[in-house]
C-alpha cells in the first residue's frame, strides 16, 4: 500500500513540478502515473548499479556526483515514456532536486499521518 502511495505522490508531484518548470513536460496524469511508476523501477534497479560503479568519482565529490546520477535517471525516464520530455541535462538536475525535495515534503506529511493512524 505505500508503494501505491509514494507513485501516486510521486506523479502529482511530477505533474505539477512540469508546469512549473520551463524544460519539463508531461502531456497527461496518466502519463505522470507512468512516469513515477518507472522512476521507482529505475531507482530500484538502475540507481543502485550506478552508485556502484560510480563511487570513486561520489567520494571524490563529496556525494555531488549523484545530483548528476539522479539527473541521468530522469534523463533515462524520459527516454522510455513517452509524453515525458526533458529539454536537457540542467532541466533534468532542476526537475530531480525539485522532485526529490517536494517528494520528501509530502511524505513526511502524508506517511506520518498513516504511522500515527496504525498507532492508534
């Protein structure tokens, strides 16, 4: 159930942060659902093998080579859905901080209230 939820926040988020963003754009919300979805198999999958093979350059940046990882990832979305476009790399590093900080923001929000309602 909360892997339903952090897509479905994943792709309002994503929806949103295109009509914001000059170089980002989504054409409908089932596409932002299809976007968020392989965001979080690329993630899953993609991410980890490329953390791995990228480490020395992470630890000799102090970790800011993954702001560029995350970027690739968003750039390797957008090349498989189509109806997802990204105009290059810095919309792509633009639209993966703003994501991921939004992201962040709602589920704390969200997640925390459901922690709170299994409590209680």
């Amino acid at each position: 159930m909360k892997f339903i939820i952090k897509v479905l926040i994943t792709a309002v988020n994503a929806f949103a942060l295109a009509y914001i963003l000059p170089g980002v754009s989504i054409r409908n919300f089932l596409i932002a659902l299809l976007v968020a979805f392989v965001l979080a198999l690329l993630d899953a999958i993609v991410k980890p093998l490329l953390v791995l093979f990228t480490l020395p350059a992470t630890i000799f940046t102090l970790g800011l080579f993954l702001f560029v990882i995350n970027a690739g990832i968003i750039l390797l979305d957008a090349y498989f859905v189509k109806g997802f476009e990204v105009d290059g790399f810095w919309y792509a590093l633009l639209f993966s901080i703003c994501l991921s900080f939004a992201n962040s923001i709602v589920h704390k929000m969200v997640l925390k209230d459901e922690d709170k309602n299994k409590t209680a």
